[in-house]
C-alpha cells in the first residue's frame, strides 16, 4: 500500500461503505465520499459530517493525519504538534537516541519540557495539503497506445513531469497515485516538516507487547504508541531542524478525551 492509500483507506475502512451489500466489500477514496456512503456510515453509527472528517478547505481529520516517516501515520492531538503514532512505527527514532547509558528502547522516555524533546535527524512528517484530478491528462497522453509496457513508461514519465511542475520549494511532497486499478489518477500535495522531536515513548516491554503477531490482532492488549512533536519556523511553515523553531499549530488536531471508557 503506498503512501497516500495508507493516508487515506485507514480513514475510511470499516466506516465508508456504500448503502449496498455488494458495494460495502470496497473502501473509497475521502474525496469522493457521496450521500449513499454517508447514509451507511451513519447505520453504522458515525457521527460526524463527511466535511468534518474530509476537507481540504477547512478543519477536517484529514488534515490532522499524518504520514509519520517513511509511511506510517499518525494523528495530531494538540494546538501545539503533538502528534501519536506506533510505538513500532517510532521505534527507529526511539533507537537513534538511545545509548548504553540512555536505552529509551529499553527504559522508555518522557520529557518534561519543550527543552527536553529530542531531535529527530532525518525523521519527517507529512500534512496533507491538496489532491488534484489529473486523470484526463494521463489518459490523453496514453491515448493509441497498445503496448503496455510503452503504456506504462508513458504514465511514469507523464507523473514524473507532474511532480516536477507542482513542487515549489524542498518542503513540498508530491507525488501521482493511481486509484482503482489505473482508473483514476490524482497528483497529491504534501507540507513536510522535517523537523520531528521525540516526546515520550513507553517501554519497549509495553510498546511491543506481544510482537508483530499482535499488531494484526484485535481487541489489542498492547501499549503500541509513541508521541512525537512537529516543529515548525517562526511563520508556521516547514523548516528544517533549528533551536528557534516552534511547536506547529496545526489547521486541525483531535482532541483526546481524559473521561475514561464506558462499558457497553
């Protein structure tokens, strides 16, 4: 699953499901998210508005998701960048920063102050910015031919052109997606803040309880989490790591509620 999918599906799976059994096997793409899956996903009892979780023009839970380094996602729980992920999904970055003497792997880390957050070399985050239709021009340009190979040579440089044309600074993300098996293809933008500091992780015996096996299991009984904090230059912007940057103030973040769970 690449990037955007990943991004994307984890939204709506199990929520997005069209008022038909013969359509509910699928799962759809936020941004062609229409009243038919609106009235499923309400029997199913989501609450929200398809505006409150996809919109790319205002506050919504898509632009509070993450792509946490090399793929993995994460949500942002507070004005200031805090942001969750997996424990197994930090665990690189958890690793870079222990020592013999600091086994955060090991003995687990939390700061106590903005001071305290580690930096992250290499480690970046990505918010969802735009997600254009550019299917028309694929297919024009692979309009006559047959071969499928020279087809599919056209599409990658086709896609390559497109990234280079919407890519204006080293802080944009872009990249071409093919959708319902090369049906649809969207070029789609990221901001990426490349400036990513450790927060608190829990130990790795509580963090990586019961393996891979369990991170495919579910109810899970694990602590597989880490949190993290986005950074970002005096004018709220991407930026490369520095000891002036600020904690991000998100479009849009999720509140994490303290009022415990009830049983059903």
């Amino acid at each position: 699953m690449n990037k955007l999918q990943t991004l994307l599906l984890t939204l709506c799976a199990l929520l997005v499901c069209s008022a038909t059994a013969r359509a509910d096997k699928g799962m759809w793409v936020l941004s062609e998210l229409n009243e038919q899956n609106e009235a499923r996903m309400r029997e199913l009892g989501f609450n929200l508005s398809l505006d409150e979780l996809y919109s790319l023009d205002k506050p919504s839970i898509a632009r509070g998701v993450v792509i946490f380094g090399g793929g993995c996602t994460g949500i942002t729980v507070s004005e200031q960048g805090l942001l969750f992920t997996n424990h197994h999904c930090g665990y690189d970055a958890i690793q870079s920063q222990s020592t013999v003497e600091h086994d955060y792997l090991r003995d687990g880390f939390a700061s106590q102050s903005f001071r305290e957050e580690l930096p992250i070399p290499g480690l970046s985050v990505k918010y969802l910015r735009a997600q254009l239709d550019v299917t028309a021009r694929i297919e024009q340009a692979v309009a006559g031919i047959t071969d499928e190979a020279k087809r599919q040579e056209t599409i990658e440089k086709v896609s390559e052109q497109i990234v280079e044309e919407y890519t204006k600074s080293p802080f944009d993300a872009v990249e071409v997606t093919p959708f319902y098996a090369g049906n649809k293809y969207y070029v789609v933008i990221y901001d990426e803040y490349k400036d990513v500091r450790l927060v608190m992780t829990p130990p790795s015996s509580v963090g990586k309880f019961g393996g891979d096996t369990d991170n495919w299991m579910w109810p899970r009984h694990t602590g597989d989490f880490s949190v993290f904090r986005v950074y970002a230059d005096a004018n709220n912007q991407p930026a490369e790591y520095a000891a002036s940057n600020k904690p991000y103030r998100p479009v849009y973040y999720t509140k994490v509620s303290l009022q415990g769970y009830q049983e059903q």
